[in-house]
C-alpha cells in the first residue's frame, strides 16, 4: 500500500464543496424557521361528547347575558297632562309595557267638561236657527212667488181687455176715455209686475246670504264643539309611544 500526496488543487475542491453545504445548511434552516413563525395557532380541540352538532338555519339568535348592574333605557319619554285635572283612576303601573294608544292615566276636570257640553249645545241651538231662518225664507219666497202670480194674472186679463176695447175702439163702440184706462191699467200692471220680479230676485240673493252665514256660524261651533271634546278625550292620557312604563309620578285623588 503506498500513500499519494494529494495535489493542492483536490483540497481546495473539497473546502468549496464543504462551504456550499454549510450555506445550504443554513439556508434550509432559516427558511424552516421563518415557515414556522408564519403558521398560525392550530385551532383547540374538544370532544366529541361536549360538541352539539347539527344543522345551521338562518333566523334569530337568541343570546342570554346574565350580570350584575342597572338597565338604563336608551330614549326616556315624559308624558306630561294635557291640563290641570284631578287624577281618577291609574289604569297600569310602573314596568307594564304599554302601546301607542294605552291610557296611563285618567283626569277629570269639570270646567272642561261643562265646556264641552254648553258648546254641543250652542252646536244644535244654531242648527235649530239655520232650520227655522230657511223655512222663513222660503215662505216668504212663496209669498213673494204667490203675489207675483197674482199680479201676473191680473196683467193678463188687463191686457185682454185692453185689446178689446181697442177692437171695439176702431168701430166706435168704446169711448176713448175708456181705451184710455184700459191701457193705464196695463202699464200699471207691467211696472208692479216688473218691480216685484225684481224684488224677488233681490231677495234670493239676500236669502242666500243669510243661509250662508247662518252656516258659517254652525260650522264655526262645531269646530269649537270638537276642540272642546278632544281637550275632554286628552284628560285620559295616553303613552303615545310603544315601550314599557319607567313610573308614574301621580296618585289617584282621595275622595
């Protein structure tokens, strides 16, 4: 067995050879590090028997918080009393959920009252006027209406006589004097004819302003009438809003 000298050339070979492994090794290395470090957490295992498995269905989730404190509302509304008024009667108490038209209370007040029932009154005694205003007027457009008829036939007949006279007059048979009278009596007719037509149609227009007015004055009492009933309606004060009732500062009036 005899030893060869290795030239220098064969050692460089190998220390190269064992630098690139080394970078390679280091290389592998850090990138198995930083592989590491960007996995995430592995999620936490339970089992089986403590799991509930079943379907997902899409709706409501009801979730249950149980702690010590104090719940506060989010929007606190006050219900003031539409007017002074004794307290009668408190229909629901502190923490009753009440609805938009639920009473909280009821008030009387007997000036509003009375108000209330002297002004439906005066609603009917100006609808009993406005009745009794238009059968006057009606009769009295009657009347007018039977006068006018009355002067019209007596026109007519005035008329026919006139032209009577005024035949007989061409023959001689009636003096002049009498044709004369016959045709004054016609004019005569005519102008009361005309006046009183005219005097009817005057009074038309005035009867239908009287009516109307007579109205007005019924409908301005109904709209007092209603506002009477509905300040009446407000002395049973309602929530106004849907919610549940926080408190009732008030107490029913001792008798």
């Amino acid at each position: 067995m005899v030893d060869i000298k290795r030239s220098g050339k064969s050692k460089l070979k190998k220390r190269i050879r064992t630098a690139v492994f080394v970078v390679i090794g280091l290389v592998a290395i850090g990138g198995i590090t930083f592989g590491l470090t960007r996995l995430k957490p592995a999620a936490p295992t339970v089992e089986r028997s403590s799991a509930v498995i079943g379907v997902v269905k899409r709706g409501q989730m009801l979730r249950e918080v149980r702690g010590i404190g104090t719940l506060v509302p989010q929007l606190v509304r006050y219900i003031p009393a539409p007017a002074d008024g004794r307290v009668e009667k408190i229909p629901v108490q502190a923490g009753v959920e009440v609805g938009n038209d639920t009473v909280i209370m009821e008030l009387s007040n007997p000036q509003m009252e009375q108000e209330a029932i002297d002004a439906d009154f005066q609603v009917k005694a100006a609808q009993a006027d406005a009745e009794s205003l238009r059968t006057k007027l009606e009769s009295d457009s009657m009347t007018q209406q039977s006068a006018i008829a009355g002067i019209n036939a007596e026109y007519s007949q005035a008329k026919l006589q006139l032209d009577t006279d005024e035949v007989l007059g061409k023959q001689g048979l009636v003096p002049d004097l009498l044709l004369k009278i016959s045709r004054m009596k016609v004019q005569e007719l005519a102008s009361r004819l005309k006046v009183e037509q005219q005097r009817l149609a005057v009074s038309g227009k005035s009867t239908k302003a009287q009516l109307n007015a007579q109205q007005s004055r019924v409908a301005q009492l109904q709209a007092l009438a209603k506002l009477k009933k509905e300040q009446v309606d407000a002395l049973k004060v309602r929530a106004g809003t849907s919610g549940v009732l926080q408190q009732v500062t008030v107490q029913v009036a001792s008798r």
